[in-house]
C-alpha cells in the first residue's frame, strides 16, 4: 500500500509542499495538480491509486470534480480537504462522490491515517463477493447495487453505507462503528449526516415503514436479513 499513487489537487502551494513531502516520506508516489482541469487530466492520464481533493480550487471547483470523476465510472477514493463544517456541506460532498473528508486545519498523522485506510478499504471491496439481504444485492467489484432486481442509483457514499449495513444485515451496527468502518473514523463527524443518508437510502430502497432499515434509538441501526 506504501507505493500506492497519489493524486494531490491544492493551490495552496505550502499545504501541498507539506502533504507532498510527508506521503514521499511514506513511499506514496505523488502527482501534485493545484486546478480542476488538471485534475480531471491527472485522473485519466495516471490512474490514481487515491485522491486527495482541495474543495476550494481554480476552474473546476473540487465538488464538480468529485462528480465528474465519478460519472466517468472511476471509483478511485477520493478524500475531500475542506474548511467547511456545516453537516449540510458534508452531505452534499459525499453526494458528489467523496469517500471521506478531512477539515482543514489538519494534522499530517491523521491525513495518513485517513489515506491508509480509505486504500485499506478500496483493496477489500475489489476483493470482495456478492452481498444481499431484503431483497438488495451489492456486487463490490462492480460497485453496481440492486433492490428485487431493479438498479439503484447511488452516490459513492451511499454505496459504501449500503453495502455495509447488507454485509452486517440480521445486526445492530453502532454509530460509532459505521463512523469508523465507512467514513474513516471521523469522531468529530456530525451523527445527523449518518442519518441523513440512511433516510435517502430507505427512500431508494423502498423500505417506507423502516422495517428494512431499523433505527435503534441510542445505539445504532440494524438491517433485517429479510
């Protein structure tokens, strides 16, 4: 995992000098971009292992990227630096396609930290099979999902909260377990944004009376094996 390739997207030419070092240090290759443009030509000319995408950058600003990269069928993971907090500005970066953010201002070890484990997770859903329960089914390989059949449009992280709660159907999985195995541990993370994105899941699924998805108050969620 150490020679993995990175894909650096910053203007901020002291951050990226500082990130760009420290993951050298750490055996990552690392192609440093600081506009959208470039990164969208990053992303196709050097397969990226993984991204690291500043939100506020030149050109194409860095959710359109995410969405971009994501609508040509790249499911590379995507890290999303922002100086943004609110739990509505999260959302609607998981939405474009990020796998995991990180606020600025940030300490070096927990970027690592973050990169390391968002590949961790990239090399075990393509090594992963299929998934189902109620009536979904998750394919890892193709990141494709259904529900009885019929395909479910999905964000990235909507995929990745999905098909957790299907590969621990039939047990309650606790907030804190679902922050840390889907969005990388991020402890100051906002609960709601959880439970913003299993009230879409449920919609998309068709689960109205919350039979398939099951809010346990205090603890977490469970999803009925069906």
């Amino acid at each position: 995992m150490g020679d993995a390739k990175v894909l650096l997207v910053e203007d901020d030419y002291t951050i990226a000098g500082s990130v760009e070092l420290e993951l050298s240090h750490q055996g990552y290759s690392v192609v440093k971009v600081s506009d959208g443009h470039a990164a969208l030509t990053a992303v196709e000319n050097e397969s990226p292992d993984i991204v690291i995408l500043d939100l506020m950058i030149p050109g194409i600003g860095g959710l359109e990227v995410a969405s971009k990269i994501r609508e040509s069928g790249n499911e590379v993971p995507i890290l999303m630096l922002t100086a943004l907090s609110e739990a509505s500005d999260l959302v609607t970066g998981f939405d474009a396609g990020a796998d995991d953010y990180l606020r600025k201002p940030f300490e070096m070890s927990e970027l690592l930290s973050r990169v390391r484990a968002l590949l961790k997770r990239s090399e075990h859903v393509r090594g992963s099979s299929l998934l189902e329960a109620s009536g979904v089914a998750m394919d890892p390989d193709s990141r494709r999902a259904t529900v009885h059949g019929e395909p479910l449009d999905l964000t990235a992280k909507e995929y990745d909260l999905l098909s957790y709660l299907v590969a621990n159907a039939g047990r309650v999985i606790s907030r804190d377990e679902i922050i840390s195995s889907v969005w990388g541990g991020q402890q100051a993370m906002d609960s709601n944004v959880i439970e913003v994105f299993v009230c879409h899941l449920r919609n998309k699924i068709g689960d109205h009376n919350n039979t398939i998805i099951q809010t346990i108050r205090g603890v977490g969620y469970f999803f009925a094996k069906g």
